[in-house]
C-alpha cells in the first residue's frame, strides 16, 4: 500500500498546467520578425492528498530551477505564431523524500495583437509527466489566454497573463519587463499553474475525488529579436528646383536643391520607430555628419485611423523622437527642419493594412 501510495501522489505532483509565458510577453508583432526566449523558474508542486484513499495531508515537493525557452515569429503585424518549452523538475522534501516529479511541457499558441496594451491567444500544449518506468503519463489541453502590458517608467512595463484550458486548468503570471536595447530585454516574475491530474476514483492513481495539482514559483529571463521589417514605402521623387537666371549685376547664390534620403516606419499608434528602423536612422545621422554644411527636413506622418487633431500629435511625436536619436548621435539641432503632416500626406492606401503600415513614417529630406 506504501508503495502503491507514493506512485500516486509522485503521479500527482508531476502533473501540469497551460500557459503563455515566455521572457517578455508581445503583444504587437512586426511581420517577419523572430523573438528567441532563454530563461528558467524554479517551480514546486502542491497536491490535496485528501482526495485520495488513506490520505489527509498536503504533500509538496521542494522547487528546483528548471530550463524554459521559446521561439517566436510574426506571420504578419497582427498574428504571431509561438511555441514554448518548460522543464517540469521538482526535488524530493525534507518531510516525504520518496516524492518528486519529472517531465516537461511543449505549447504551441497563435496570439493576436488587439493593441499596444493587449493580446490573445488559444493554443495546445502537451504535458509529460516522467517519473520512471511505468509511472509515466502525458495530459493534452487546449487552452485561451489574454497578456496585458502597462509602461511603469522609461523601459520598464508591467505585464500579467492568464489562461483557461480544458482539464480544469487555469494559469496566471504577473512580472517586470526592462528593454536593455531595442531588441534585447529581460524579464522576472511569479507563476502559477493549476491543473486536474484524475478524475475521481481512478483505480490508476486510487483518488476518491477529482484530484488537481498546482505548479508555482519565481520565473526570469531574458528575449531577443532579429529580422522583420517592413516593405519600404514608394520613395517620393527627388524635387528639383531650376537654378535662377543670374542678375546682369547682382550675383545669385546657386539654389540648392531637396533630395529624398530614407523613411522610418512606426507601429500603429507608436511615437517611437520600429526596431528594425534603427539602420535608417544610423544612416541618416552618416549622411548628416558627412554633409554638415546641408540641412535636413523631417517630416512626420500617420496612417488615416484617427481623428486629425489625434494624428497631428502623433506625427509630431514621431518626428520630434526621430530628431532627439540624430541629435543624440551628434547631428545638431540646428541642421535639422521639423514638419509634421498627420494623415494629409498619404504615399499608399489607407484601405489595407500594409498600405496603413507604409503611410506611418517620417520622411528625410536633404537641401543640398
């Protein structure tokens, strides 16, 4: 009976639950991007051994850091597809030593960005619990979730997730998020899974009731991502003006001329370029330093969504933050001229989302 009894409850704890978590959680995508996650938590299980035969306490198992990693990649700005990986490895206590658990989990979620602040998802997630020779099982769920996020300070976002899956499943994780770089951050936090192991009465486990085992402890880690971007948008033919017909006796300067240089792309509703910009802009502060007699006109525009007044704003933020990186950079102030345009100065359609994607930029001229 010992025997059969610590099988149960080392069945019981090695048990999982869904989730959605990973090093920083996204909820905006950009269109071919990857995200790469590399962490670790350190969980310990919990089981009511009241619901099983000969059994009236709370067994647990000591926490032990396990490996978590994922990868992730935007199939377009609105829609990403990610898989995940947990280690599911508890230690034996100090009180029940012949207790531990084994395993690991795979998921694989399809999240969509609602906005800046919020994403869904629903997805699949397989569970196999390992405990050696026979004492082995594997819990398939399907499971929906929502990620929020919420700028604390410059680079610093609290973000929480939770979730429901069939199993009598639920999850929740809460943390902290710091950007390091545009493309590298790092993240820590608590999680919590719970989930059913056995119906009531089943003579594997010797359960009288429904049993569920719970999974928490502190998790981090840190992201990275690479590639991505988006299509460039039609650049605009350089203007020329003709050079005037000199004066009989006054002499006339020679005119100079406006040239396109590049266009950086936002997010929607984002006052800061995209990460994969960051070369545009490197190049325009090269282009800038190499001709410092020339000056450069920035103009900041948006897509249509949006009132006037809202988008006027909007541009303006973009092309004062693409002006603070130049400035930032060593380009001065007083070479840069300052436009803003909202929605009036379209170079694609509104009418679909990747003409919407070309129409947030911010143009650089060069009058040289």
């Amino acid at each position: 009976m010992m025997k059969k009894k610590s099988l149960v409850l080392a069945a019981v704890m090695a048990a999982c639950a869904t989730s959605f978590a990973f090093a920083t959680p996204q909820t905006q995508w950009n269109q071919g991007q990857w995200q790469l996650d590399l962490g670790a938590w350190n969980p310990k299980a919990e089981v009511d051994s009241s619901n099983f035969n000969e059994s009236d306490f709370q067994e647990k198992t000591d926490s032990k850091w396990n490996f978590q990693g994922g990868l992730s990649y935007g199939l377009t700005d609105k829609w990403g597809l990610q898989y995940n990986y947990y280690g599911l490895k508890t230690k034996y206590n100090g009180d029940h030593d012949n207790y531990k658990t084994d395993g690991d989990e795979h998921e694989v979620n399809l999240v969509y960005s609602i906005n800046k602040n919020f994403a869904a998802y629903a997805g699949w997630n397989r569970i196999k619990n390992d405990l050696g020779g026979d004492a082995n099982d594997t819990n398939n769920v399907a499971q929906l979730g929502l990620i929020a996020k919420a700028p604390l300070a410059k680079n610093l976002d609290f973000y929480a997730k939770g979730a429901v899956g069939t199993k009598k499943t639920t999850m929740w994780e809460a943390g902290l998020g710091y950007s390091i770089t545009p493309d590298l951050d790092i993240n820590a936090g608590y999680r919590y899974l719970n989930t059913k192991l056995a119906d009531g009465g089943d003579s594997t486990f010797g359960n009288k009731d429904d049993a569920n085992i719970s999974y928490k402890g502190f998790i981090a880690g840190l992201s990275y991502r690479f590639g991505g971007g988006h299509k460039e948008a039609p650049a605009p033919e350089p203007v020329y003006t003709p050079e005037p017909t000199p004066a009989p006796v006054v002499e006339t300067p020679v005119q100079k001329n406006d040239y396109y240089v590049e266009s950086v792309h936002f997010g929607f509703d984002e006052d800061q370029p995209l990460a994969s910009e960051r070369a545009k802009m490197d190049h325009f502060v090269q282009v800038a330093k190499a001709n410092p007699s020339d000056t450069f006109k920035l103009v900041g525009n948006t897509d249509a969504k949006g009132s006037n007044a809202y988008n006027d704003d909007l541009s303006k933020r973009r092309v004062d933050n693409v002006a603070a990186y130049a400035e930032s950079q060593g380009v001065p102030a007083s070479q840069m001229q300052l436009d803003y345009k909202g929605k009036t100065d379209p170079v694609s359609t509104n009418d679909t989302e990747q003409g919407r994607a070309d129409n947030r930029r911010v143009d650089i001229w060069q009058n040289h």
